[in-house]
C-alpha cells in the first residue's frame, strides 16, 4: 500500500509537463522527483544547480552537492552550476515555471504559512518567498491535518504568511484543490476518500467542481 506522502507526491508529479523547470521545496516535494515520467522536466535548487537527479545508491551520495534542504541529490547529464546569487535571479526574473511547496496552512484565500510557528524554532523561510513571488504556478503538497488532527487548511492563517501571492493548487492525502476565480475549489479526492471526509477535516470553506472525480495515480 502507498503511503500518504507518495500518494501526494504521484498526483503533484502530474502537474509537471515537458520544459517546465521546477523548484522543489523540503519534505514531501522532495519525494515528487520519484514519479517525473518526462525526461525533459528539469529540477532547480536555489543554492545553486539546474539539473537535479535521484541518487541511484547510497554510493553516488557526494557530500558537497545537496539542495537546499542538505540533503544529498544527484545531479542530471548536461546538468550546470552556479551561484546562489544566479539562482535567485533566475527566479525572482521570472524562469521557474512551477514551484512545489510543504506548508503549515493554506488558508481558503489561498494565502500559504509554511516558515514559521510562533514560538517554536524551525528551519526558516529559506527561498519560499522569493518563490512565491518569481515561480509562475505555486504548487502546495501538505498532510491534510496536523500532528494534532486539525485541519491544515484553515478559514485564515493564523501563522505568518509567506507572500501576498496565491497559491494555485494544494494537494492533500484526502484531495486535490484549484484556486479558480479566488475561490478554493475542489477538484479531486484521493482513492477510496469520500467527500464527507474531507468535508469533516477541512476548517475552510470551499467549494466543490462539477467534474470532481477521483485521482487516478499509476503507483509503481
């Protein structure tokens, strides 16, 4: 059986098309690059590589290239290097096409929380807000609820946002929104969920699409 996270991380997979350079972000969007098909979706770093790749073993793990996150990747033929300063040119000019991002919260305006918990001391924003503000489509993939069991989609975020930019998809373990017309829409539910589940664990309010169907993933 597949774990929640994949499941998340197969259905953001389909976002992606051939050409798009795509920044991942820690946590789940780590976990995406497993289940790209196209040969011609090129993974970007903001600390510095154009050109991402698995690790096929543990033995390919070289200590001096990571993502921003640190942790260790690999790095595709034709792949390039260059400067964190570059890197962030490259997205606040505008070249990413699509960002894939964890978050705290997501909020039915579609605003996302995901760099800080007051009182609590986490990683930081690292380059969740320059992404925000340069990627052209905002991807979010998050657990649906909390530790807690509380909605991470929530009526307004009550932790600080990231960017006054809107998000354009959130996808869950439970379902998969659009924001269309500003208004958070519900498009998909993951295999075997039904919809008053996700009515029972969502605190916003949202709407749902004629065409909701069910995800339909090729689990490997």
């Amino acid at each position: 059986m597949v774990k929640p996270k994949e499941l998340i991380a197969m259905r953001a997979a389909k976002e992606l098309k051939d050409g798009n350079i795509v920044n991942l972000g820690i946590g789940i969007p780590t976990l995406v690059s497993k289940y790209i098909e196209s040969k011609h979706v090129f993974l970007h770093t903001e600390n510095g590589l154009l050109g991402v790749d698995d690790l096929k073993t543990k033995d390919d793990i070289d200590p001096l290239i990571v993502n921003a996150g640190k942790l260790p990747i690999g790095e595709a033929i034709g792949a390039s290097y260059f400067s964190s300063a570059d890197s962030f040119a490259m997205i606040r000019g505008g070249h990413i096409d699509v960002a894939i991002l964890g978050a705290l919260q997501v909020d039915e305006n579609g605003y996302i929380a995901n760099w800080a918990i007051p009182g609590e001391n986490i990683m930081g924003v690292g380059g969740a807000m320059d992404l925000m503000s340069g990627a052209k489509k905002i991807i979010v993939t998050t657990n649906h609820t909390n530790k807690k069991g509380e909605s991470k989609l929530v009526k307004s975020c009550s932790y600080p946002i990231t960017s006054i930019r809107k998000v354009d998809v959130i996808i869950t373990d439970l379902a998969v929104f659009e924001m269309k017309n500003n208004t958070l829409t519900l498009i998909e539910l993951m295999p075997g969920i039904q919809l008053e589940e996700v009515r029972s664990k969502t605190e916003s309010n949202f709407v749902i699409a004629e065409s909701l169907k069910e995800v339909i993933l090729d689990e490997k």
